[in-house]
C-alpha cells in the first residue's frame, strides 16, 4: 500500500463531512436566513443548489432628496463645485473652439475623400488593372470611409448644436 493513499482517503472523508455540515438557507421574499425556527415561522422556502452570495446594498442618503430645488430641478452632483458663468462660458467658448476646428478638419477630409472615389469610378492603381476584385475591394473600403465620415460630422454638428451660442 502506498504511504500517501491514507491520507487521501481521509482528506477525502473530511471534505465530504464538511459538505454535509452546511446549514440550509432559506429565502424570505427578499431576504436570505439560516435560522431554522424564524425561517418556519415567516413561511420560508428553502434554497437548492448553488451557494447565496448576499451583499449588503447602501440606502441613499435622506439629506440629498431634502436637499432638492423646488420645481423639480435635480441638484448638483455630489462634491462638484459649482461653476460661476464666466468660466463656464469660457469653457463652452473652449469647447465650441475644439468643436470646430474638428469640423473643419472632417470636412476637408471629406472633401478629399470624394475627390478620390470620385462617384464611385475611382483611378486604378497599380495591379488593379490585372486583379478587378483589389479595385472592387479597394472602391468598397473608400465608400465605407465615406459613410463613417459622414456619421462622424453629422455627430460633431448634433454636439455642436448642444452647445450654448457663442458670444463673442
């Protein structure tokens, strides 16, 4: 008899008492108990199979829906400093600024795009005129580029209409 196999069996045999030793858990609507007595008292039903894993949830804090303007305004979030209208409009200023710059950049990018595919019939290049599929693959891949420019302006002019007007 091997020296090690005793002490497999009795591993064994130990982790298979602890199994059995578990308590059984019982759900109360939306509660979990593993007290028997109150669990018999309340009506519960017993859990099978798996293990519960119950976290605790935090409540919200009853200072902060006290703390609500009236006429349904939602309040400041959390610890953000309130911003005085100055440097916020020099923000938006900032960020129109940005905005546009973009703009113009995905335009003229646009507009080289199209150059290029022009209406579909784009120039072949090299081994396009001995492999057709390359020019066909080649015109998708343009048509695609051009669409995702498209939605990625008509995104850029939707977040520039958010934006308060400049006033300069």
């Amino acid at each position: 008899m091997k020296p090690y196999l005793p002490v497999l069996v009795l591993l064994g045999l130990a982790c298979s008492f602890g199994a059995q030793a578990q308590e059984r858990i019982w759900r109360c609507g939306n509660e979990y108990t593993n007290n028997a007595a109150d669990a018999q008292r309340r009506g519960c039903k017993v859990v099978e199979g798996g293990n519960v894993t119950v976290v605790q949830g935090t409540r919200p804090n009853a200072a902060a829906g006290a703390a609500a303007a009236p006429g349904g305004s939602r309040p400041a979030a959390g610890n953000t400093p309130r911003v005085d209208s100055p440097e916020q409009r020099a923000r938006d200023s900032d960020a129109r600024r940005v905005l546009e710059g973009e703009l113009r950049r995905l335009e003229t990018r646009q507009t080289e795009l199209l150059k290029d595919y022009n209406n579909g019939q784009p120039e072949k290049q090299g081994s396009e005129a001995r492999n057709y599929q390359k020019y066909l693959d080649r015109v998708a891949e343009m048509k695609a580029e051009i669409a995702r420019n498209e939605a990625d302006l008509a995104s850029l002019r939707r977040e520039l209409d958010r934006l308060p007007a400049a006033t300069r």
